[in-house]
C-alpha cells in the first residue's frame, strides 16, 4: 500500500497538507439518475432558422463563452500534525518523542501510535492511551531499537495513529529540530570504531562517597586481534555539561589528552580520566539529563570522529551523588 493512500475510513495525510477520502455520495446519486432514464424532461425540439438569417439564442440560454478553467484544488492545513523530536532527557535512554499537536475541534483519543524509519530495525510502537484536547500538543515517547546504520538512501518514514473509533491517521512526520539525519549516528559510529579498531567498556569507577576527591573514570579498550591495518587513535576526554576533566596538576581543562594509538594486536589497555563538578547549583545536578554522557576525540581510518559513550545507571547514580558531596566539601 502506498504511503498517503489509505482504505476505508482511514485518512490520508501528507507532510505540508491533507487529503481527506470522502464517501462517494455525488458518484452514487449520479448513477441512479442515469439509471432512471426519463426521470429528467426531453429538451424542446431546436426552433427552425429561415436561410440567411441569423440565430438567435434561445429564450434564457446565454451565449455560449471561453471555456473558464476549474480553479485548481489548494490542499487544506493539516488537522493533526505529526513530529519526530528528541528532547534532552531522551538521550541517555533512547527515547524519541512523536509530537502530535491537534488542530482540530474535537479531542483525539489514542489508543496506538507507530513510527517506522529505514533508519531504525524495527517499527517504535506505543499502545497506552493518550487524550490529546483540541489545540493541544502532545508528546508521545517511544523507544530507539538498533539503528540500521545505513545511510546510503533517503530515509523513509511513516508515522501512524489508531484512535478509539477505529479512525487511522498516517503521516510523514515533520522534522522541527533538524535532528531525523543525525539520529542514531553516534551509536553507528561508535559500533564501526569497535569494530575495526577496539571494544571500549567501562571499567568500575573510583568515586569517593564523601567528595573527598576527584571521580576517576576507567574505560577499558581492547583492541581488535585480527589481522589488519586499520588503526585507531584516542585524542582527548571532553567536558559535560556538569563535569569537567583535570590534569595532573589537578587544573580542570575543556579537553583531557589522552593520546592513545592503537594498533590491530595490541595489549588491552585502561584509561583513567579524573573529574571535578564543572558547576555546583543544586538544580544543575538535580535535573541532570546529559552530564554523565561522555564524548571522546578519536580517530578512525584517518578520519576524525567523536565516540559518545553514555555512563552506566551505576556509574550515573554515583557521580551525581558525588558531584552534590564534592561541592559540598569545596570551600
């Protein structure tokens, strides 16, 4: 089935417009008049024309004119209005938000929202109810699978809604933040990175209860055994949000060197990365949403690329816990 096209009571909805399916009431009522025969009155016979005068129009017929063309058919604004967002809280998790926003009259009671992407293994389907008022919006989460990781072809993507009454709506979802492209993007790059050149995992952290210290991240990276010339670089540990990296010397720094290279057949190696809060406001920690996601400078095939690897629940619990007593314990 086509995109857009849809049977029965289903709506057929396009990105920038809608095309609604009506009954066919107008084809039906004109058959049974074709059917009925002499249901309409015979014309009047045409009145006869002496030679060389000239006819007159009939009594009430205007003359006939140049054709006028049909107005061309402007497609109507969208009732509902579908959106695909990821929103801060949604990173660390893998969530996307279907944002419906409801521009019709009467409130839309959903029972079933879908949206599958080429970009994504498999159809994000959510079946709890949701009540979306007239004129409201309304965000509805879904869960990332594993991405594809193909970017060779356009991405194609259908967005659906089941409501109540059994109505359909389907809809190529809008795209307001930019973001349909770059979306899964670094799960991709990070699976190819382990791949062809070393499996990154972290190790348990050394994180002191009390603040009495910095947060020392440990990742561990095992390089790749087979045989092969690809080869690997990690540059440097970037600052979050809430947490900054610190050199030697203790100073915190926007970028931690690390300058690590690997080769195929390498001894597996651990880094260890200290931290310190880059900020100490209370509602920065408490409302967190990306300050334990963490982001290295690497480099793959000559290539440079950032690996975004988000903590672990534990390692995430422990260092905003942390991060609260070390800014406590700071003068």
């Amino acid at each position: 089935m086509p995109s857009g096209s849809l049977p029965g009571s289903r709506r057929a909805w396009h990105h920038g417009g809608v095309r609604v399916r009506r009954s066919g009431c107008v084809g039906l009522a004109l058959g049974a008049l074709l059917l009925t025969g002499g249901c309409a009155a015979s014309p009047a016979p045409a009145p006869s024309v002496t030679a060389g005068a000239t006819p007159m129009p009939s009594a009430g017929v205007a003359p006939a004119g140049p054709e006028v063309p049909a107005e061309p058919e402007v497609p109507a604004e969208p009732e509902v209005l579908m959106e695909i967002v990821q929103l801060r809280g949604d990173v660390a998790s893998g969530h996307i938000e279907l944002r419906v926003t409801n521009g019709s009259d009467a409130s839309l009671r959903v029972v079933r929202a879908t949206y599958a992407s080429s970009r994504w293994s498999a159809p994000m389907v959510r079946e709890d109810e949701a009540v979306i008022p007239p004129g409201q919006r309304r965000n509805l989460r879904l869960q990332l699978p594993e991405p594809t990781c193909d970017r060779r072809a356009p991405i194609e993507h259908l967005a659906t809604l089941e409501l109540t009454d059994g109505t359909v709506l389907e809809q190529q979802p809008a795209d307001p933040l930019d973001q349909l492209e770059r979306l899964g993007q670094e799960i991709c790059d990070l699976r190819l990175f382990e791949e062809a050149v070393a499996q990154l995992t972290w190790l348990e952290p050394s994180i002191p209860a009390d603040g009495s210290g910095p947060a020392v991240l440990r990742l561990h990276v095992v390089p790749a055994q087979q045989p092969g010339e690809q080869r690997g670089w990690i540059g440097a540990l970037t600052a979050t949000v809430l947490l900054t990296p610190v050199d030697a010397s203790g100073t915190r720094v926007e970028d931690l060197p690390l300058d690590l290279t690997i080769e195929r057949g390498d001894a597996a190696t651990v880094l260890e990365m200290p931290l310190e809060p880059g900020r100490c406001d209370p509602h920065a920690i408490a409302e967190d949403k990306q300050g334990t996601i963490f982001r290295l400078l690497a480099m793959m095939g000559g290539e440079p690329v950032e690996l975004v690897l988000p903590s672990p629940d534990a390692q995430r619990e422990a260092l905003l816990d942390w991060a609260v007593a070390r800014c406590a314990a700071e003068p």
